[in-house]
C-alpha cells in the first residue's frame, strides 16, 4: 500500500509540475505578437492560436490544410511552390526552417510574415507534425524591398550617366585608345551621329 500511495503522490506532483510548464507557455504565447501553430501531417489539421484571426479577420485554414491552401487565396500564389517543397523537406529531416511569405488579410492586402517551423518525430523518425510561429514582418520587408528597388534605380542611373558620358566622348574624338579598344570589342563602335546611345 505504501508503494501505491508514493506513487500517487509522484503522479500527482508530475501532474502539478506540468500544469505549470503548460501556464507558463500559455503566458508566452499570450504576451507574444506572434501566432503559435501546430499542423498534425497525420490528419491535416492545422490549429493557429487567436492571434491569427486578430492579425488577418479571419479563421485559420482548419482542416484538409494541405488542399485547401492551393483552393484559396490565403498565402500568395507565388510563395505556395516553396512552401511544398520547405514542407517536403521537413518531412525528410529538415529542422528550424525560416521562410518569408505574404498572407492575406480579409480585405485581400498580402501581409509579409515570418514562419519559422519545426518537426516533430515519431519513433521511427517519420515527420507526424510542424509546428512553429508565424510574425508579422510586413513593415520591415516592404521597407527593405523599397531600399533595394532605390539602390538598383540608383545604380542604373549611374550607370546610365557614365554610359552616356562615354558615347559623348567617343563622338567628340575625346575617348582614350584604350577605351575605344573596349567599346570596339563590346560591338558599341557603330555610332552614327550625335545623340545616339547604345
């Protein structure tokens, strides 16, 4: 009897310490932007935490994830090719993907987010669930990809500038031979006349 009894009490203290692990994570996953995911590969069935439908005014893809994210208009077209392969590289072994993708929200605006992802294993090693976090990052991309399309312009321009600089000093007798050897070996010595660029 006195063996049942401390098993109970051990039973009992495993129950209380795992109601604590699971309160503190609650608390995490409260006090975090970010939306918490979990998508069972065996059932597919995907359960997002309420931020989801805070952040896009709608409900998460729920089950039959697998066909219903190339049925909708939830995660941009263009994303979905990687996101299959990132998923069938998971199910292989690949572990803490990171991958950036648009979702829509419920006025149909793609919203760039951050998904970073782990699998889950079963005994045999076979991939059973992913599970992972999704941020909003929409801010930060936009405003990175509208630096870089500047710098590309600006770089363009620059170019633009010294190509026209060059095709003037061509024309005026003014470029150095070595140059003119240059232009003549890229094929741009066929200049007609004034105010034409190439």
């Amino acid at each position: 009897i006195r063996r049942r009894v401390q098993m109970v009490v051990e039973l009992e203290s495993r129950r209380q310490h795992l109601e604590t692990v699971v309160d503190r994570y609650q608390c995490i996953i409260d006090q975090s932007e970010a939306i918490v995911f979990e998508w069972d590969l065996r059932t597919d069935v995907v359960s997002c935490s309420p931020k989801w439908e805070e952040q896009f005014g709608y409900p998460p893809l729920g089950e039959r994830f697998s066909q219903q994210i190339t049925q909708t208009n939830d995660f941009h077209p263009d994303d979905l090719p990687r996101m299959r392969d990132t998923v069938e590289a998971m199910r292989r072994g690949l572990r803490n993907v990171s991958m950036e993708v648009r979702i829509a929200d419920s006025e149909g605006k793609y919203v760039w987010s951050r998904i970073r992802a782990t699998p889950q294993t079963d005994e045999q090693g076979t991939a059973v669930r992913i599970v992972g976090m999704i941020s909003n990052i929409d801010a930060v991309k936009r405003t990175t990809l509208d630096l870089q399309e500047r710098a590309e312009r600006d770089a363009l321009l620059e170019q633009n500038k010294a190509l026209e600089k060059t095709m003037k000093e061509y024309q005026n007798g003014t470029l150095g031979a070595e140059m003119e050897q240059l232009l003549s070996f890229a094929g741009l010595t066929e200049v007609s006349g004034p105010g034409v660029t190439v």
